[in-house]
C-alpha cells in the first residue's frame, strides 16, 4: 500500500510524465502559467499543486488527469517501472486446476 500524501504522488506523476515525454521542467512550467520556482516547489513536495495546476498538467501533456494525479507502472508501453526495469508486465504464475472435492464413482448404466 503507497502511503505518500497526494501531492507527493502528483509530483511522482509530473516527474514520470516529464522524463517519459522528455520535457523539461522550463517548458512545463511556462506552458501553465507558472514560474520555475514555484514547479520546482511542488516537485519538492514543498507546497502542494493546485487543482488548476493539475488541470493544466494534465492538458499540456494530454493524458487524463488521473495520470497526473497517480503514478502509473504502464501507459501503454511506456513509462516507469518502479522497480528500474523496463516496463513489461510481470508474468503472471500458470493458472492451476481448481481443487475439487473428490466425487462419487460414477454408476454404470
């Protein structure tokens, strides 16, 4: 279970879309009205994004806002992975035949 407070997951989400799309935080910061500084704050967790910022994020790299809200292990083929490798989906373990109670002999007919 993450426990990070939501303005610190948005700013793994920024950071994540940024390298992903590899945007510089100069460009985003410009392109929602914002000055560096005050980016580079909320990236920090030194102050927490406003929801217009977050709209903004979100149109600027035209995802969905919940991609600038949560960081994501996939989008589509790209993104990070939390564990540093490539972002494949873990393989899931061979499905097992369901355990059944033994039945009745069957009767001949």
């Amino acid at each position: 279970m993450n426990y990070a407070t939501p303005s610190a997951q948005a700013a793994l989400a920024v950071r994540a879309l940024l390298h992903d799309r590899a945007e510089t935080q100069e460009r985003l910061a410009d392109s929602i009205g914002i000055s560096l500084s005050t980016l580079k704050r909320r990236m920090l967790c030194a102050s927490p994004f406003t929801i217009d910022e977050l709209f903004a994020i979100a149109r600027h790299f035209d995802v969905p806002l919940p991609w600038v809200l949560f960081l994501r292990t996939s989008r589509t083929g790209s993104g990070p992975d939390p564990s540093g490798s490539p972002s494949n989906p873990p393989e899931r373990p061979p499905a097992t035949a369901a355990r059944r109670a033994p039945s009745a002999p069957e009767s001949p007919r």
